[in-house]
C-alpha cells in the first residue's frame, strides 16, 4: 500500500528476512484477547532516540522550554488523529482513551512542573520529561493490583510520545498486510492505527488482560498475547508464528503438524462460537428449568458495548479506581458525575453495581506512607473511611447519576457491620440533600457489601441482614484464608482455589445469603472456570459476574445440569479434604456431562 504520513513516526520499518528453518519452540503468555492465528511475523521496533545528558546554557532556557510546549502541540495532534481514526473503527466510546491523554497535555500542574525544571534546573526537556512520568510509573508497576500495571504502558506512550515529538525529524511506518505483529511494548495508538492493515494478530513482552490494548483487541476481535517477557528479543521479521489467544501460546517456527493441529482447532472454536452466540442472547436455565443470571465485570465505559452481544444481564462489578488517570489525583466529583451518569445511560435498564474506590498503598499511590505490607494495611473502605472527602464525593457522583434507578454501591474490603452502616449513614446525608426540594427523580442506590476476607465470612449472618446484596471476591478470600500472596512466585503453588477450606467458605456464605434473602453474586475468577460452576450452583448461586467473553460458554454449560446433581455433587466435595480430591470430583461430574 503506498507510504502515509501518519503519527507511527517513531517506527523503524524493517525488511523482511528470509525465514530460517529452525526448531520449533513454545512460549507461555497471557492470552488477552480470544482466536488463532497462523502467519508471518513482523517485528515491530520503535525508535529510542538517546540524547546527551548536558547541562543547557541560561541563553538556551527560554528555547528549551518553547522546544516543549511545541512537542505538546505536535502531540495533541498525533491524538485527534488516532481519535478520529478510532471513531471510525469502533464508536465514540474507545475514542475517550485519547480525549483523556490530550487532557494530560495540558495539565497546567504536569506543564509547570515540567517548564520549572526546565528552567531552575537547567536540565535538557527530555529527561525532565523522562523524570517526572517515571515518578508516577515506578508507583503503577509496583503495584498488585493489575490495573494498575496495565495502565502504566498508557503513560509510558504520553512520555514517549512527547519526547519524540521533541525532534523535528520524522519516520514514516509501513506495515505489511496480513502479519502478526511482535513488539515488547504496543499502546492502544499502535493497535488502532496497525488495524488497518488487517493485522491477524498480536504478540507484546508486557501488558495484562485488563490493559488497553488488550481490551481494544477484543473490541477489533483480534488475538493477543501479552506478557511474554523478553520474547520480542527472540521474534524476527519473517518468522513463522502460531498464537493462541485463549491460552496465551506463542509457537515460534512451527513445525507442519502443529499448523494441521492449530488449523483444526481454529475451525473449531469458530463452530463452538458459532453455537453459543445463538443461546448468548437468550435466558441461562439449567436442565431442571432455573433460571441463572450472568453478569459483567468491567474496568472502563468503553466495555459496555460488548456486554449485549455477550448476554450479560448487567454489570455486577465495575472498578471504579480506574477514574484515577494518573494514580495520584483524586478524580472530582462532576467528573465521576459525568462518567457515571454516561455509563448509567448506556446500560438502562439493566443494573449496574459500582465498586466504591479500592485504593490503598498496593494500589493507587495516593497514602502519604509507605507501607511494609499494604495489603494488610490501609486500604479499601479503610481509606475512605478516614478521607470523608473522596467518600463523600463518590457517593453524591453515583447518587445524582441514579435517575434510572439501576446504580447500586458495592463496598470494598468490608470487615465489619459498622462500616457497612457507616456509608448507609453519608448515603442517607447526601440522598436527603440532593432530594430535599421533592422534584428529584434521583433513586437511593443499594448498597452491598465484598467478601473477600476470612473476617467477612464469620460475619456473614449479620452482614447478609444489613447489607442489600454481596460479592464474593474469590481471588482476595483465597489469598487471605490461605495467607498465599498471589503474585509471588514461590508460594504460587499454594494459591488453590479449589482448597477445602475455600470451598466450605463459599457454601457457608451462598447458603447463609440465600436463608436471609439476600441476594449474592460471586465476582471472582473462580465465577469464570467451567469446572466450579456445578459446585457453585449446587450451593444455590443464582447469579455471576465474570469476564464478558466467558458469558455465552458459562450460559451454554448451565443447560447442561440439574440443580439435584449439582447439589449431590456438593454434598461429596464438602466431605473432601484435599484439592486434587475435590477436582478429582469435578472433573469426573464434567466429563459424565
């Protein structure tokens, strides 16, 4: 195709090689966006300019600083660009992505900050720049929480973006048709420009399920692979690749059985998906006629398009933390009005639960000490708690945006029956004063509580008779109980959700909920595996809330089952005292099914 002038400047467009036959490997990722794809590879490197490290003169101040605010000018441009480029693709909604990095650019708290350097310093504005955003981006990596990891790679294209727009000169990108494309670092730009040119899949060294990139790859229904380490290292243009999407297998140099196989199991999955998207968009019964409601779990706005088509019956958790752009600045409350209100308008009438903000020390760098170990330290409704400002002004966001009545409020980290009660007191303050001239249309939003610690289930009884509903956090109630930190390594092992002592834990508080009538939904990955949820059905789950590409084959496996051999088959785990027994159990209840 010919050459256009678009803002992938910064990318080196290599010639393809020729293919080396050579031994066929195998690499473990994290598949991030569903599908298969089999082609040559294209290597995509983009330019590290590297730049003397020199003091300025006191004459060459007042140019730096100019030289500055011209690559922001540049840059915004590049993003209305991309902006309008991913209208066309995929709707207004993934085009807030870049509304939200043109707002950075002109930040007058990230200028300042950055043009004071500048000129008390003497420092060159490239390594300003490099200083200030790794400030913020060492705090996003280090944290535990994936979010948060994620949205590092979105900061790392603001920096890079404006430090290369520092440089007059410019390269122009060709990308083959066809390829997939590898790269140790993609942002949501790259892939929306690199779409064009029917890309079959992608390949990066970093990036998470919940990041951009991933979520944009979905949308696009393209495969990626993410996580993969130093693999880019290894990948040349011209190589042949395999990547599986749904396990996260990379397959370099495959050999031609291996492509028969891939091939094979490509058709397949088509004709399996084919299959469930006819039952995706109708009710999820069981064999004996329950009904079962499958619900969403969402970080961002833009995933709201896909929950229809998936059949999801709501959002039963959306993370609200990820309204904190740059892991620092509290979000105001007109700007969480004006998001929540959007999301509230998209969604009606079904409902949507919103997760009040888990931060903490782990999560958003927002405490003013560094904790040994933050997550057993200051966190969740603990920080809200003692901060009544952030408190306050989420819950009059989400109470103003509930004009359809379809908002509830779901509490994090809840230990207690006093905090839940706390947030029904400053609910009632707010709802009072936003109702108080008798006009509102406004509805009281619900309020719920997570378990997701050991606390949380011996109070169970008095937490189900105060709170309206629950969510079961299976992946933090598993850490905790079992005192295994999920991402270390060493004690990886350890973390068995199939534990007794975690499953005793989950019939314990589904049955305890469903007795006082109130209604529970697990929100945890454990809601998403095929191999739990005739356990979770037997102890009366009626309701999950999972990744939305698992909704129609979680849909099609309920039909599938009776609520009396599901209830039978728990009636065995329970009597199980080890892991591999209880799965044991499940896989034998599966494979008769």
């Amino acid at each position: 195709m010919p050459e256009e002038k678009h803002p992938l400047n910064s990318i080196k467009a290599t010639t393809p090689e020729p293919a080396v036959k050579s031994t066929e490997e195998r690499f473990a990722g994290i598949g991030a966006s569903r599908g298969i794809a089999i082609g040559e590879c294209y290597a995509f490197v983009k330019d590290k300019a590297h730049h003397e490290n020199q003091e300025l003169h006191e004459k060459n101040i007042s140019e730096e600083i100019e030289r500055f605010l011209t690559a922001l000018g540049r840059s915004e441009k590049e993003l209305k660009k991309i902006e309008r480029v991913t209208i066309r693709k995929l709707g207004k909604g993934y085009s807030n992505l870049f509304q939200a990095q043109i707002m950075m650019l002109h930040d007058p708290i990230l200028i300042d900050a950055i043009a004071g350097r500048i000129r008390s310093e003497h420092k060159p504005a490239h390594l300003v720049i490099e200083e200030e955003f790794d400030h913020y981006l060492e705090k996003f990596i280090q944290s535990d929480d994936e979010i948060f990891r994620d949205r590092a790679d979105d900061l790392h294209d603001i920096k890079n973006r404006i430090i290369r727009n520092l440089h007059v000169r410019k390269l122009h990108s060709w990308i083959p048709e066809g390829v997939i494309v590898s790269s140790d670092n993609l942002s949501p730009a790259d892939i929306i420009l690199l779409s064009r040119s029917n890309i079959k899949g992608f390949v990066t060294d970093s990036g998470g399920k919940t990041s951009h990139i991933s979520l944009i790859c979905k949308s696009l229904n393209i495969p990626i692979v993410v996580g993969l380490g130093n693999l880019s290292q290894k990948i040349t243009t011209g190589m042949q690749l395999i990547i599986d999407g749904t396990t996260g297998t990379v397959i370099t140099n495959p050999e031609e059985k291996t492509v028969v196989h891939y091939l094979s199991k490509k058709d397949e999955e088509k004709k399996s998906e084919e299959n469930t998207s006819l039952t995706a968009m109708l009710p999820a019964t069981t064999k004996c006629g329950i009904r079962i409601i499958f619900y969403a779990n969402i970080d961002f706005k833009e995933e709201l398009q896909a929950i229809r088509t998936a059949g999801a019956e709501g959002v039963g958790l959306y993370r609200s933390e990820n309204l904190f752009t740059d892991g620092t600045n509290v979000p105001k409350e007109s700007e969480q009005y004006s998001y929540y209100r959007e999301m509230a308008e998209m969604i009606t009438p079904m409902l949507l639960d919103i997760r009040l903000f888990d931060i903490g020390g782990d999560k958003l760098i927002y405490s003013p000490v560094k904790e040994p170990n933050p997550n057993l330290g200051w966190r969740g409704i603990r920080i809200l708690m003692d901060l009544p400002d952030i408190l306050d002004n989420q819950i009059r966001a989400i109470i103003r945006s509930n004009i359809h009545g379809n908002l509830a409020i779901l509490l994090p980290m809840i230990i207690s029956v006093d905090e839940i009660q706390h947030v029904r007191t400053v609910i009632s303050k707010h709802y009072q004063e936003l109702t108080k001239d008798g006009d509102s249309q406004i509805e009281r939003p619900g309020v719920g509580a997570m378990i997701e610690v050991p606390a949380a289930v011996e109070l169970i009884e008095e937490i189900t008779r105060c709170a309206d509903f629950i969510s079961i956090g299976t992946n933090d109630l598993t850490q905790y109980t079992l005192a295994v930190d999920r991402n270390n390594v060493i004690v990886q092992n350890l973390f068995e959700k199939f534990h007794p002592a975690i499953i005793r834990q989950l019939y314990r508080v589904i049955k305890t909920a469903n007795r006082n009538h109130c209604k529970v939904t697990i929100c945890g990955d454990m809601g998403s595996d095929p191999l739990a949820l005739p356990f979770l059905l037997g102890c009366g789950l009626r309701r999950f809330s999972v990744v939305t590409s698992d909704i129609p084959k979680l849909k099609s496996l309920v039909s599938c089952y009776t609520i009396a051999e599901t209830e039978a088959l728990v009636e065995q785990c329970l009597k199980l005292d080890s892991p591999a027994g209880i799965k044991a159990c499940l896989e034998n209840f599966q494979a008769a099914h």
